[in-house]
C-alpha cells in the first residue's frame, strides 16, 4: 500500500524591518516608542511584530494603514510560508 503524504505548512505574515525602519525614516519618527504612539499600540506589541514573535493582527495592519495612508501594506509586510 502506497501512503500518500501532504505537507501542509502555514502561512504568517511578517513586517519587513528595513521597509519599517525606512517609514519611521520618511516620516521623522525617531523612536519605536513614537512609531507605536503613532499606530495606536503599546511598545510591547510592536516589538513582537517586529521581531516576527507573533503575527500582526487584523486590528494592527488596521491601525498602521490608518495611521500611515499612503504606505503600502504590500510594501511593508510579507506572506511567509513556516513548515
């Protein structure tokens, strides 16, 4: 008997560091403390984003596309495959 495996692997979306580092740049944010003032988070929460600890949730993507307007979510995060 043959068994067939499927490799299911998960996709998480991460932010990309040097893209967000180049938004705070653009805009005069000088801190990680400002750029989450700015977002409407705490520090602690876009620290774990940042560093891919957890994923963005739909309310975060929500508040930085509110709070940056013309900064494309595409540009700023991306689909990783984990698995």
């Amino acid at each position: 008997m043959q068994s067939t495996s499927t490799s299911s692997s998960e996709v998480r979306i991460t932010i990309t560091r040097e893209r967000l580092e180049a938004l705070k740049s653009a805009h005069g944010i000088a801190s990680d403390q400002e750029l989450a003032e700015k977002i409407g988070v705490n520090k602690a929460t876009l620290y774990r984003v940042r560093e891919g600890k957890t994923a963005p949730s739909a309310e975060f993507l929500a508040r930085v596309a509110s709070a940056f307007p013309q900064a494309s979510l595409d540009h700023l995060f991306t689909l990783v495959r984990v698995g």
